[in-house]
C-alpha cells in the first residue's frame, strides 16, 4: 500500500473509532471538558493570591502616603509627589445592629481621579446628595447591603443617608481593625456633618514610593505647628497580608492539590482510552503504518478532540469562576477578579493541550511498539494471566465470587488501575484538606493565643482614657481578668523596623502561645515571632538592644511565641522593661480581657460600646474568615469530586468494555445481571476504598507541609488535625461516589447481550 494509502486509511481507522464509540468519545470529551473548567477556576484563584494588596492599589490607583489634617491640600506640590488628591471628611456615629458605630464620611472620588478611586464591587456609584458607597470590609462586618439607609449623627451635624453600593479601597486595611468605618459621599453631605469647614485628607502617590520619610520630614517643614498625621502604604499593605495570610495558604494549598488531580484526571482518562484501542493500533500497523505515525494520528485524533472539549471548558470555567472569585476577594480585601483575563485562559487551554498530547503519545508509543500479533491479541483481552495481590487479598478475605471478579477487573489494566487510584487519592486529599481546614480554624478560635491574642476582647480607651476603660471592663459581670496593651514602635541593628507590644500588670494570666522558651515572667525579659529572630540571626536565650525614639531598651528573648502578624518581627514584653520615657510617650494603650466561664462576649461588647468604648471579640475576626473562606474551600473540593467522578466512570466503562467477552461467559454460565451489577460495583469499590486509604493520611502530612512551606513562620504552629469520626465519614462518601460512578457501566454490562457479544467474537 502506497504512504498516501496508510495515511488515508489510518484517518478512516481514527474517525471510524470516534463515532463507532460516541459514548466513549463523549465521555473522554466530558473529562476534558470538566478538567479544562476546574483548571481555568483553579489558575483563577491562584492569580489572586500573588499579592491582594498590590491588585487592589493597582485597581485604585491606590496612595503611597496619605496626609491627615487641615490645609494639606498645598502639600501637593511637595518634591516627589507624582498625584495628589486632596479631599474632605466629618466623623459620625450610627447605630447598627443594636450598637454605636463610628463611621468616616468622605468625599466621594471621581471615577477618573488620580490617587485612590473606589472600585465598585455591588451595586452602583452615588449620584446625589444622600447617597453614600460603603467600603467593603465594614459592610460585612455591620450587615450593610445596597438599599439600607443610616442616620449619621456628627459634631456638627447630621445626615441620612441611603447605600447604592459597596466598593474596595487601599485607603485603610479592614475594619475593624482599622477604624473608623468608611463611606463616601457627596462633598454637601461631608460638610453638612462637620457642622463647618472639614478637615482634608490628601492622598499622594510618590514617583518613588519609599520616599515616605522624606515626605513627611517635607510635609512637617512646610505646616510648621500644623497637627498631621501620616498613613504609609507599608502600614496599609503590612495589615491587609498578615489578615489574609492564613486564609492565601488554605486557598493556596486547595489549588496546588486542583492542579495535581486535573492532571491524574487526564492522564488517566487519556491514556486508559489508548490503551483500550490496542486493537486498532494492530490493524493500523497491518495497513503499514509505522509507530511514529501511530502516535502522531492518535496525538492528532485526541488534540482535536481535546481543542473543542478545552474550548467548552473554558466557557464553563469563566461562569463558574465567579461564584469562588467573589467570596475570595472579599477574603482577601481586593477588587474581584475577572476570569477572563487572557493569561489564565491562554495557559489553561496549553496546559490542557499539553496534557492530552503528552497522555496520548506515551501510552500510543508504547503499543505502538508491539508486535502487530501481539497488539491485536491484546486489544481482545487486558491481562496477563496473573493473579493480583488485591484478588489474592480478596479470596484470603473470602469475598463473595462477584467481589473478587470485580476486583480482578478493576485491575486487569494495572496501569490505568494505579492512574485511577492516584486522582481518586488526590480527591481524598483534597476532601481531607478541607476538613483540617475546618479543624485548623476551630483551633484557632478555641485558643487565640495561637493568633497571639491570647484574650477574648480588646477594647479602645476612647473618652475614658486607659485607666477609665480598665476599670470599666474589670467591674463588668463577665470579665475574669483584664490588663492593658499599648503598641511600641522599635528599632533593631540595621535599622529594622519591629512592633513591639507591652503588657500591663497581671501579664501572667495571659499566657502566648509559645512553642520555643517560655513565657516572659519579669521585666527585662521577651518573647518575640519567628520573623525577628530569623532577621537579627538571634536565639531563644539571646539579649538583644531595642530602641524607641533613640532610647535604648535591653531585653532577654526567653522564648518564641506563635505570630501572625508583621510576619513575625514581633516583640513582646511587660510594660515594666519600658523606660519612663518611652513609657509615658506610649500613652496607655487598649485594654484586654478573657471572659469568665460562660458569659456572653457580645454583650459585653455591647455593653462597653453603650459607653463610648469601642470593643471587638477576637473570634469574631475568625469565625467571620472561617464563613468567607468556606465558599471557596468547598467549592472547588465539589469541582474536583465532580472531576474524580469522571475519571471513575471512565475507567468503569473501558473495563466493561474490555471485558464484555468474559461478561458473556460468565452469563452463559448463569451470572444474572444483578450478578454483573456487583462485579462492576466490586470493582469501583476496590478502587475507592484503596483511595481512602491512602489518602486520608497523605492529606493529613499534605496539609501539614504545605502549611509549613507557605509560612514557616506559623503554619505548623497553628495547623489543627481533623477527628477520627469526620477522618471515618470520608470513606462512605467516596464509595458512594464509586458506587455512583458504577452505576452506569453497570447497567450497560447488566443489560448486553451474551449472545451478541460472543457471535461478534
């Protein structure tokens, strides 16, 4: 036969095996066509995690510095300064949800303005006087939707107003952490609040966006006496990654573990199908087609195949994709991505492309070097006449006869076999995943010192000063204990910048979390994160020398305590070790305080904010994380089972096909189809069970080191193990998943024809 010939016969051999098999071939197309989707959502996700903050600048063009004060807006013309918009605010007071809440009235910026816009995530802009955006972060936090309406009392004045949207800024970090809560509106209503002439805020962007100190050192020297104050990017930045540093790992993880089983999926559902089209690889290499062309027909047929599944995907994918990128924006306090950015898509459908080739050409290599006897023997029957050690497992066990048959075939192709349990596997990492997930958090918001809170409520001095609000939270029925905390901006060698937090009296009764050392128990001594010690090159039981304000303060570093925050540059000891100086310059801080055994946190906040003392519960901040992140978690582990149920029924059904002979002698002999109904059934079992097995341990040590890889400095620390009961009910879900994926090869090998099959053969 002439080369035109084999090739023109080779083409009617590959189009002739898509259509003889439309429900194999829509089936693979459907694989394809879910690991497209999944693979689009997943990249999706991951492009978030990057850098939220530096996404939400760039989509608000946000300030590098912001100037807080009267007059500032003649602060634009300052050396550096790139763009300058100077705009007013009024403080107010609201009542929300039964409690007073402070609330920032500011100008609303215009669409085209040229440091921090508004980015507009529901709803739409206010167009008139009376209409206010709410920033995101605090409309969560009070249950503020697009509709509502507030009445907002300030010194001067007040207002009502009425929400058309909610928008994310770069302006603060999240409430509330950052307060007060921010709105915006119309320049007629700021003043109407002030009751006057407002103060301004003025947000610049610098052409060198570390010159802040220079900036400031400027700003002060132009408003000699004029009271300013100053917020860096670096503060902003600093805050929005270290709440979102937690819930980026758990997202990060869920998607690496995504990538993994699209790629088991494909693989197995690839390579199982050309290993199931052995025959055909024989009669083409009979019509003298040689291996290389073998694999470049089957690469050709299948990236075809995979073009048009990968394109439906992709089209799936950006619906889907919405309903995971929208609860992680709001997660992570950034604009809400859109996925159909070129570069996801444009990477999905190659590595979907690259995939389906590299998983046709290795299995089609393969039988393509067999001899054209042997191909075509083996294309009527997968085996090698072994026994296996699950099926010796299975009679050892004394299974039933349709058991061992069925586990005999679900590994009659033991490459296939192992791809399968693998994505199963994967599955099962995913799912097991998600219950340390559930149990990482309840640990942290049964023991808060893991978050180094190691406190229920913190509450601001406001009016009453510290010594007030101490007093005021220690006589309340539910406090236990209470003490103070006051922030103590230091200095290390080198210049570097580190937090320091200094405890009141009766610091013992609140202990940190601390894994290395131990708790500090006199002045002199600190505990302090991770991140400090790794940057001074210091140890437990090291003395270092701090300074404030040019004043030295010597402590000894007793131990190293669990440390979420300023990736881990932390230092913490008893207002005791500070100088009178540096002491009084502080002022007195926050108080916090533990609950006694079985009072109810939120009163006491409510309480304490009917005396114009802001408080916050410490768990609330995590149970609310916990409520945004559970979207995403579980709905991209639904994606993957959805895959993985794909991938089962695949392998189901090319089993029933290879063994359709054996089925036909079997119900010649009298296997009832209820019979074959267990045989198929057996067989997904086998492959589910196997894949329980395995998988929830390696979940549990896959979790663990992807929490410790993607922050050394607290994952291990704060990563929960799942209980033995939930651990348990993964088992009965994934056979329920094979048994679901079984039944419909099942009812197909039940209901054919032994009579037909065998006058075929």
């Amino acid at each position: 036969m002439t080369r035109r010939g084999v090739f023109t016969a080779a083409l009617r051999v590959g189009r002739a095996d898509l259509l003889a098999r439309r429900g194999q071939t829509a089936l693979t197309a459907l694989a394809i066509f879910a690991a497209a989707a999944a693979l689009l959502v997943t990249l999706a996700l991951r492009s978030g995690l990057d850098d939220p903050f530096q996404d939400a600048q760039a989509a608000t063009r946000g300030a590098h510095v912001a100037v807080i004060g009267s007059g500032v807006g003649g602060l634009k013309d300052l050396p550096g300064v790139q763009a300058a918009d100077a705009r007013p605010f009024a403080d107010g007071t609201t009542t929300l949800q039964g409690r007073a809440v402070d609330v920032g009235l500011e100008r609303l910026p215009a669409p085209d303005a040229p440091v921090d816009r508004i980015d507009l995530t529901q709803g739409r802009r206010p167009g008139r006087p009376g209409e206010i955006a709410v920033e995101r972060s605090f409309a969560n936090d009070t249950g503020l939707r697009v509709g509502d309406h507030i009445h907002l009392a300030g010194h001067g004045g007040a207002v009502d107003l009425a929400v058309t949207g909610i928008a994310v800024t770069t302006e603060q970090a999240s409430y509330p952490n950052w307060a007060p809560g921010l709105v915006w509106g119309a320049e007629q209503d700021v003043r109407a609040l002030a009751g006057g002439e407002p103060p301004q805020r003025l947000g610049v962007r610098l052409a060198d966006p570390e010159a802040i100190d220079a900036f400031q050192a400027a700003a002060q020297a132009k408003l000699p006496g004029r009271r300013l104050s100053f917020v860096s990017w670096h503060d902003v930045r600093d805050t929005i990654t270290d709440q979102a540093r937690t819930n980026t790992i758990i997202i990060g993880a869920n998607t690496l573990l995504a990538l993994i089983v699209v790629g088991f999926t494909l693989a197995t559902v690839i390579s199982g199908r050309v290993l199931a089209q052995r025959r055909e690889i024989g009669l083409l290499k009979a019509v003298g087609l040689t291996p290389r062309g073998i694999v470049a027909l089957l690469v050709g047929e299948y990236l075809a195949l995979g073009l048009a599944a990968g394109l439906l995907g992709l089209v799936a994918g950006t619906l889907i994709a919405p309903t995971l990128l929208r609860p992680m924006s709001s997660l992570l306090a950034t604009p809400t991505p859109s996925a159909l950015q070129p570069g996801p898509l444009a990477l999905s459908l190659a590595l979907i492309l690259l995939a389906v080739a590299l998983f046709t050409a290795l299995p089609a290599l393969r039988a393509g070097r067999l001899n054209t006897v042997d191909a075509l023997a083996l294309g009527r029957a997968a085996g090698n006449g072994r026994t296996s050690r699950a099926v010796r497992l299975a009679a050892a066990l004394r299974l039933p006869a349709t058991a061992r048959l069925g586990v005999k075939d679900a590994f009659a192709a033991r490459t296939r076999a192992v791809l399968t349990v693998g994505a199963l596997g994967l599955m099962v990492v995913t799912l097991v995943s998600a219950l340390s997930m559930e149990a990482t958090y309840s640990r942290v918001i049964h023991d808060p010192a893991l978050r180094a809170k190691p406190w229920d409520v913190r509450a601001g001095a406001g009016e009453l000063g510290t010594p007030g609000a101490l007093r005021l939270v220690t006589e309340h029925p539910g406090v236990e204990r209470a003490t103070t905390i006051a922030d103590v901006p230091l200095q290390a060698a080198g210049g570097l910048e580190v937090h320091g937090r200094a405890l009141g009296n009766g610091y013992a009764r609140f202990p940190y979390a601390v894994p290395d050392g131990r708790m500090f128990a006199k002045p002199g001594e600190a505990i302090a994160g991770r991140g400090l010690l790794d940057a001074l090159h210091v140890h437990v039981g090291d003395t270092i020398t701090l300074t404030s304000g040019g004043t030295p303060i010597r402590v000894k570093l007793v131990g190293r305590h669990v440390e979420p925050d300023d990736d881990g540059k932390v230092v913490i000891f008893s207002r005791g070790t500070l100088p009178a100086t540096v002491s009084d310059r502080i002022g007195g801080g926050d108080v916090v305080a533990r609950l006694a055994s079985g009072a109810d946190g939120h009163t006491l906040v409510r309480d304490l904010q009917r005396e114009r003392v802001s408080a916050a519960l410490v768990s609330d901040d995590v149970r609310q994380e916990r409520a945004d992140i559970r979207p995403i978690v579980y709905g991209s582990s639904a994606l993957l089972v959805a895959v993985g149920l794909v991938n089962l029924l695949t392998t189901l059904l090319l089993v029933t096909r290879e063994r359709a002979r054996d089925f036909a002698i079997l119900k010649s002999i009298g296997l009832t189809p209820r019979g074959v109904l267990a045989v198929v059934n057996a067989g997904g079992a086998t492959l589910g069970l196997i894949a329980s097995v395995a998988g929830i341990p390696a979940g549990i040590v896959i979790f663990r080191a992807l929490m410790a890889a993607m922050n050394p400095s607290e994952g291990t620390d704060i990563v929960g193990t799942p209980g033995i009961g939930a651990l348990i009910l993964v088992i009965p879900f994934v056979l329920a998943v094979s048994a679901l994926a079984g039944s419909l090869p099942a009812r197909r090998a039940a209901a054919t024809s032994a009579s037909a099959v065998l006058r075929a053969e």
